[in-house]
C-alpha cells in the first residue's frame, strides 16, 4: 500500500475517533476508547518514518488536529498517573505530528511531559527523542529550545500545571496565562508587557470540591462542561467589589447545561485569601438575580444562571435544589482534604 493510501486511512481514523465532551478535563480524568484508537495510529506512522509523519501532518483537518493534541495532553496525565515512560513516548509522538508549530503546547504540556518523564528516571533527551524522530524541522528546532530550558524547570507549576488528587485520582489543572502583547514607548522602541500568569493553590482540595459540585449536577439530570481554571469576576457581587476580578488562591468553574430547552447555569467554585470577607461576598453574590451562593470559610461556591437571548417569557428557573445538592458537596467527607504537593 502506498504512503498516500496509508495516510489517507490514518487520517480517516482520527477523524472517526471522537472524544466524549468531558475527555478535555483533567480533575475527572476517565478512561475512553478514542485514546487507544489513536494510540494505534500514533504508532503506526512512528514506526514508518519521516516521509509518513510529514505526509499525516498534511493530511490532518482542523477537527482532527484538535483531536491529537487532546491525546497528546491525555497521554502526558496517563504517563504521570501510571508512572508510564510508554505513555510519555506516545504523547511527544503525538505532539510531534501536529502540522505547525503553533500547534503544540510548548511552554506547558510539552515541558511537563518532559519533566515527568525525568521524574521516571529517564533523562530529558531520551524523552524528546519521540519527538525528533516524528517532527518537522522547524518543530525540531524549538523542541531544542524546550529541552534547554528543562535544565531551569524542577516542578510542574513552572509548566503552567497544577497538580491536584480527587476521588478520580491524579488529576491536572492547566493554569491561566494572558500574554503581554508588545506597545510601542514614548521613544518610540517596542516595549512588552508582562505575562500575567494565574497561580492555583488553595489551602484546601477545591478540585474535589469542584469534582463533587459537578458530579452532583450531573446526577440530577445535568450535563456538565469541563472543569477549568477561572477568574472570579468582580460583577458576580452587585457591584460592591471594585475592579474586573477578585484575587484568588483558587478557582474553577464550569457550566451545568439543562436538557433539552431547559435552562442552564454557570458553576463556579473559589477559594480566596484569608483577609477576605467570603460571607460578605456571598451574600452580595445572593442578591444579584439569577445567582445563588454559599460559604465554606474562605471558600465560596456561586450558580448563576446563563442568560436567555431566545425571547422567552418563561420563569426564571430556581437555583435553589441546586444550591442544595452544592451545599450536601460541601459538607461530604472528602471536601475538606488537603491538596497534593507537586512533584
């Protein structure tokens, strides 16, 4: 069979191999079929070299390239969970035929991939060389400016991961970054700005927190989005918070969609420092319409309702079983636990 008939059907696999919605978190981490699918494919034209690497590269849609980068990051999580140098081969596989260099998450997943497998006891160049072997040539001269930098990177937080334990185990939280974008000085000369980098590290386990809320809601009926980092945003408390958000040592959030017609609702979970009002928040947060809210000490859970544009008259939906089934969250046996250290 011809390179060209190969492709054709590797790229006809990944296309196929569609990812459930709830496969793009990394608190909940589940096992899914697609990832073996891809895996196949992944080694497969590994093991055929350069000249079909380069051709799959060409051949990927947008859709399917979304979808190798999710089993790239997935393997890097399933290397760290399972402690799995294999795992960590397929995800630099992976992120090596990804067609351009824009592609590939450079300053976090692919630099934790590196670290956790020096963690394995591996050394940096032996688990980049997956990489080499797939990628392109441009893509190999910036993996040489990743490997570089390992040598100043010792902990996961440097990579923009946060590590966090739940009752689904191992899990990532991809913290935020805002990059600062050049301006031009009073003089005339480029001048850029500062990253802002979102740090996530709550006193507390608030991915649990977040991981139990979420679950709750999807047993009643609810179908969830992916957990992620967020900003807590200053008009969540009626405008009684100056400024566009709250400082936070943690905060996650997703989105609780009805079925059907039904409404859906905005979930976020936050833990801040310990000089905050949190009660006086919630109670801001309580007398805005369409939000309810309740607090744990410093941390401070908000519903709010996704608003309508569809022009319909009908009742707001009540928040409160909701806020029930957060508060029973709140006060279950593993709420409370300490977060992990990362490695």
């Amino acid at each position: 069979m011809s390179v060209e008939s190969r492709t054709t059907a590797w790229s006809e696999r990944v296309g196929r191999a569609e990812y459930p919605l709830l496969a793009g978190e990394f608190i909940r981490y589940r096992d899914v079929a697609a990832d073996d699918v891809i895996g196949a494919v992944v080694r497969e034209v590994a093991s055929e070299g350069l000249e079909a690497t380069t051709a799959l590269r060409g051949a990927l849609d947008a859709p399917s390239v979304e979808t190798l980068r999710l089993f790239a990051m997935r393997r890097t999580l399933q290397g760290h969970r399972r402690a799995s140098l294999g795992a960590l081969t397929e995800a630099m596989s992976g992120f090596a035929l990804l067609p351009t260099v824009e592609d590939v998450p450079w300053e976090s997943w692919l630099k934790a991939t590196l670290l956790i497998g020096r963690s394995l006891g591996s050394d940096v160049e032996t688990v980049a060389a997956p990489f080499r072997d797939a990628s392109s040539a441009d893509a190999e001269a910036r993996l040489d400016v990743a490997v570089e930098s390992m040598r100043r990177v010792d902990d996961l937080t440097q990579c923009h991961i946060a590590q966090v334990s739940t009752t689904y185990g191992a899990g990532f939280v991809e913290t935020l970054v805002f990059r600062g974008r050049a301006t031009i000085s009073f003089f005339g000369a480029p001048n850029r700005l500062g990253d802002n980098v979102l740090t996530f590290h709550p006193a507390t386990n608030l991915a649990q927190l977040a991981a139990s809320v979420a679950d709750s809601f999807d047993t009643a009926g609810r179908v969830t989005t992916p957990l992620g980092q967020d900003q807590l945003a200053a008009t969540t408390f009626a405008l009684t918070v100056p400024g566009s958000y709250l400082a936070t040592t943690g905060c996650l959030s997703c989105v609780a969609e009805g079925p059907g017609d039904s409404s859906s609702f905005n979930v976020v979970v936050a833990e801040l420092p310990s000089d905050v009002d949190v009660a006086h928040l919630a109670d801001a947060a309580s007398e805005t319409d369409g939000q309810r809210a309740l607090v744990d000490g410093q941390r401070l859970i908000v519903l709010s309702a996704v608003p309508d544009f569809s022009g319909s008259d009908g009742p707001d939906e009540d928040l409160g079983p909701f806020l029930d089934l957060a508060r029973a969250a709140l006060e279950g046996p593993t709420a409370r636990a300490t977060p992990p250290t990362s490695p």
